[in-house]
C-alpha cells in the first residue's frame, strides 16, 4: 500500500490523484500544438499517474495514426501504450518519406 505524506497508515489513495512530471518536446509542425507558453517546442507537465503516451499526445492534438508521427521516450522508440514515469520526456516530430 503506498503512504504519502500527511497520509494516515491505511488509507487508500487514489491513483489518479497522484501526478507524474514529465516533458513534452514537439517539432516542426507540432510545436503549434504547445501551449502558448511554451519555450523552444518544450513544455512541463503534471500528468495523472497511469497516463499512456498516446493520452498525452492526444490531449495537445498530435496526429496518432499509424505511421503519422515519429515517438520517442528518452530517446528511445516506444508504443504509444507505454505508460509514462516520473521525469519522462517525450518527443514527436511527424514522420517524413524520401526516397
């Protein structure tokens, strides 16, 4: 059972009262998507604990289709089903064809 301060031994608490800091780096084109706030395509975030990436990218509007965006999670490649952790950055820029 997890205790947090100025939690009574016992008491239940709530999961999605407690809150997750991470990053949100968007590029290119999504960096319209930020808050107006936001500095150099990057913004702060509390999120619920047990938010998936593709909740997140979702809330700022960022295209989730198959294949419409590249995702990373502290530089690494992740499902969009990856839940996030504390101090997580997550990065999408739209995926691009060459050839």
């Amino acid at each position: 059972m997890e205790l947090c301060d100025g939690c009574a031994a016992g008491e239940n608490i709530d999961p999605r009262s407690v809150m997750t800091n991470v990053q949100l780096k968007l590029f290119a084109s999504y960096r319209r998507h930020l808050p107006p706030d936001s500095e150099g395509g990057v913004c702060s975030l509390d999120v619920p604990a047990g938010t998936q990436v593709i909740d997140l990218l979702i809330r700022f509007g960022v295209p989730t289709s198959d294949g419409a965006s590249v995702i990373l999670v502290n530089g690494r490649s992740v499902k969009p089903e990856r839940v996030l952790e504390e101090e997580d950055v997550i990065a999408a820029f739209p995926a691009m064809a060459g050839g």
